[in-house]
C-alpha cells in the first residue's frame, strides 16, 4: 500500500509553514512537536520568522505577557504542557524581550542549517541552555555560529535580513495571521501549539469545516459591538 505519493515521485510534499517568533513558549512546543506531525502526514516543515509584536500593533492587540493575570497563567500553562511533552521550560532571563537579533540570526543562516539554529536558540531561550538568552546580535550571532551557521555580528545587520523578516511578517498578516505559532497550508491559517491535530486532519483530507457553514458564519451580522 502506498502511504504518500511523493515517495515514489508522483508529487512533492506539501508544505507546512510553521510561522514563529522566540518570545513565545508556545512556538517552542509547537516546534517540538512539528516535524513528526509533518512526517506522519508525508509533508515537509518550512519554517518562518516573522516578528510578533509586529501582529500585535497590526490588529490593535495586548500581548499575552501585557496582562498580568495572562502573563502568570501563560508561565503555568505552558509548564505544564511542557511536562505532558517531556520538555525542558526554563523562562528566559527577561520576558517580554526583543527577539530580533535572534529572528535575524535565523534568516542569515543558510537554509540548510536553519533547522539546527531554531532549535539552538529555542533551547537557548526556553530549553534551559543557556542563562544569557539570545538578546543582543553578539548573543544570537554566537548561537548560530555554535548551531552550525558561522557568522558575525554585521550578518544581522544585513538589509537583505532585516528586508527578509519585515517581508515574511507583511506576508504573514496579509494571509490573516494574528498570532504565534500558525501553521499554514495550502493557504488554511492554523494558530496555535494545540492545532497541530488539526492540521494532520486538513493534510489528511478530514477537515470537517464545511465550506457552506464558515460562509454563513463569516457573514453573521455583529449584535453587539464592544465600545473601544
């Protein structure tokens, strides 16, 4: 029985694009989890930087860790969620923290040693690697160094990094994301460390969204507007 087509050159793998930024816990567990759900599915991992905070001004949001109460209760959740994966969850040094130079380091390595320079950094920042965080261009150009990828400081100063992030974040709210991590396939916006099922069901051809319904609920009238 044949299990994926593209085993025997019939058709490429579908893609999954895994859509992070470092400040988020949930981008680490979801990368973690990633890569066999893509493999069970015969799809391939394409993963992409993009700048959350970025999101965030976009669609006139608080960050989880703007809330107190949230920013508490995201620690505990995603403790324990880490424990239920056997995982490592150490908190960074500082939180929120700019994630930049590390975003930056990502897009500079080449393609072939991204892989090892996300998982590098995620271990780094939340993984319990390192106590220094990955904050500043030394800091996040020494990882990647470390990961496989050489370079320097003057690597993330590149325009061509920095033009590469603010396109992948542009492309990424025009395609309606609004938070980390998102999977997107063949176009379909998944948001969430948890929706990882749910991609597996859409690459596996069981998504149970009814195309009628969704239409029905994207053009509900608003009862009721919140004053802002």
């Amino acid at each position: 029985m044949r299990e994926h087509a593209y085993e025997e050159g019939m058709a490429e793998p579908r893609v999954i694009r895994f859509l992070f930024d470092y400040i988020s816990p949930y981008a680490y567990l979801a990368w973690a989890q990633v890569h066999d759900a893509a493999a069970r599915a015969g799809a391939r991992v394409e993963p992409t930087p993009i700048l959350f905070a970025a999101l965030l001004d976009h669609h006139g949001h608080l960050g989880p860790a703007e809330i107190p109460p949230k920013r508490l209760y995201v620690f505990k959740e995603v403790v324990r969620r880490a424990h239920a994966l056997g995982l490592p969850l150490v908190p960074p040094p500082a939180h929120p923290f700019n994630p930049l130079p590390a975003l930056r380091a990502t897009l500079a390595a080449p393609p072939e040693r991204r892989r090892a320079v996300i998982d590098a950094v995620f271990a780094c920042v939340w993984g319990g690697a390192s106590p220094h965080g990955v904050e500043t261009p030394a800091r996040a150009a020494e990882v990647a160094t470390a990961a496989g990828a050489p370079m320097g400081e003057e690597a993330l100063a590149d325009p061509a990094v920095k033009r590469a992030l603010f396109e992948s974040t542009g492309a990424a709210i025009e395609a309606g994301v609004f938070g980390v991590p998102t999977f997107v396939v063949d176009g379909e916006v998944f948001w969430g460390a948890d929706s990882l099922p749910h991609v597996e069901a859409f690459l596996a051809g069981d998504d149970p969204v009814d195309p009628a319904l969704l239409a029905r609920w994207r053009d509900l009238p608003v009862g009721k507007a919140r004053a802002r």
